[in-house]
C-alpha cells in the first residue's frame, strides 16, 4: 500500500463511524426530497429475485445508468459542469435507491458503513488493482 493509502485509511478507520452516519443523513435526506417531489422511492419490499417489485428497483438502476450515459454526453461536448452536475444526478439516485433498501430493515451494515468499509478495503489495493491497462 502506498503511503497517502496508508494515511487514508487511517483517517476513515479513525472516522468511520462520523462519515457513515453523514452518509446515512444524506441519503434519508435526498430519499426525502424525492418522495416531497412525487417521485417513487424504492422501499425493502422493491428487492426480491423473480418478484414483480423487482422491475422498479431495476428501472431505478437503469436510471443511474441513463445519467452515467448523459455525462458522457457533457464529455464529448466538453461541458465540464454539465458533466459534473450528471455525477452528482447518479449519486443523487444511488444515495436515494440505498436508503430505500435500508429504511426499515436491519441490515448487518448501512450503506454509509458499506461505503467507508470499500474505500477502506480498495486503500489495500494496489496500483490499478493489479491491472496492467
């Protein structure tokens, strides 16, 4: 591990619970606004393999994809704003998808822990994850 790794991941060690508990506010907050603005969250009930809810939780990912798919737009376009402001649209989606799933259910981990623990875990990595491209 490099050693700005080895200092990042002592600072989200050190913080993780401060940062998941920040993330976790923010996705409540953004799932909020949504559902205050007549859109469909995705609730617990949505996930399940061959069950008919699937297909909303499914449209929800197809929907970060769609604003993964507009960045690439604003790249080619050279619009750097514009690019950054669909990023923040996939992130506003996920963070609104994740709390769907979590609230109300007793998960081992919330995402906002799930989050710090991969950066934590992707800090081990190395360079390029050991690939060559």
């Amino acid at each position: 591990m490099s050693e700005p790794n080895q200092e990042n991941k002592a600072r989200l060690e050190l913080n993780i619970g401060h940062i998941s508990m920040w993330l976790n506010r923010l996705c409540a907050v953004t799932e909020s606004i949504n559902r205050n603005n007549g859109f469909d969250t995705v609730k617990w009930s949505d996930w399940g393999g061959g069950d008919p809810n699937t297909d909303k939780l499914l449209a929800k990912i197809a929907l970060m994809h769609e604003e993964l798919s507009e960045a690439v737009t604003e790249v080619r376009k050279g619009t750097r704003e514009a690019c950054l402001e669909e990023l923040a649209d996939c992130v506003i989606r996920c963070m609104d998808t994740a709390q769907g799933l979590h609230a109300g259910v007793a998960l081992e981990h919330s995402f906002g822990e799930i989050l710090v623990r991969k950066l934590i875990k992707n800090c081990d990595r190395g360079y390029k994850h050991g690939k060559r491209c």
